[in-house]
C-alpha cells in the first residue's frame, strides 16, 4: 500500500512540471534554406511559443498540480515556459531576416 501511495505521489510530481520545447534560434543550415522552407521553419516556430503559451495557462493539470503539491516547481515550470517563448520568438525573428536577405 505504502508503495503505491509513493508511486502516486511520484506520477503527480513528474506531471506537475511544464517542459515545453525551447528550441535552438539559430540553427547551421538556416542560410541555406529556400523561401518555403524558411516560411515552415517560421510556422514551427510559432507553433512552439504557440504550444508553450498554451501551458502557461492556470487550468493546466501540471500547472494545478505544480501550485498544490511542490510551488517552487511552479516557478520553476513559469521560468521554463518563459525561455521557450523567447526562443521560438527569436527563432521566428532570426528566419524572417534572412528571408528579408533573400528577397523572399
């Protein structure tokens, strides 16, 4: 019994914690992409912030279980979402320019 109350309890902890995708901004083929693959990078960049803006909201299992079971995982869970919606917006920044270098 005092197992599964623990594995319970350690399933509840693990999900109480955001992890959304923080992606790279530059990546090392970018100048070599054409205008459409640029224009599929820019989605998948708004996608990412999109996903993560998405887990910041408060009716979020992981962001109610984070606030009732551990709340420095809530900061923490805050802090991660904030760096991945920078990133992807930098990204999408970052590719815009060089479609602006290509003429595209």
């Amino acid at each position: 019994m005092k197992r599964q109350i623990l594995l319970i309890i350690t399933f509840i902890y693990c999900v109480s914690c955001a992890n959304p995708t923080i992606v790279n901004v530059i990546g090392p083929n970018d100048n070599n992409l054409t205008c459409n693959e640029l224009s599929n990078e820019i989605a998948k960049a708004n996608k990412y912030a999109d996903e993560a803006k998405e887990a910041k909201k408060m009716n979020k299992p992981h962001n109610i279980g984070a606030i009732l079971f551990f709340i420095p995982g809530y900061g923490v869970s805050m802090k991660n979402i904030d760096q991945a919606i920078q990133a992807a917006a930098k990204r999408a920044e970052h590719l815009n320019n060089i479609k602006e270098k290509k003429n595209c």
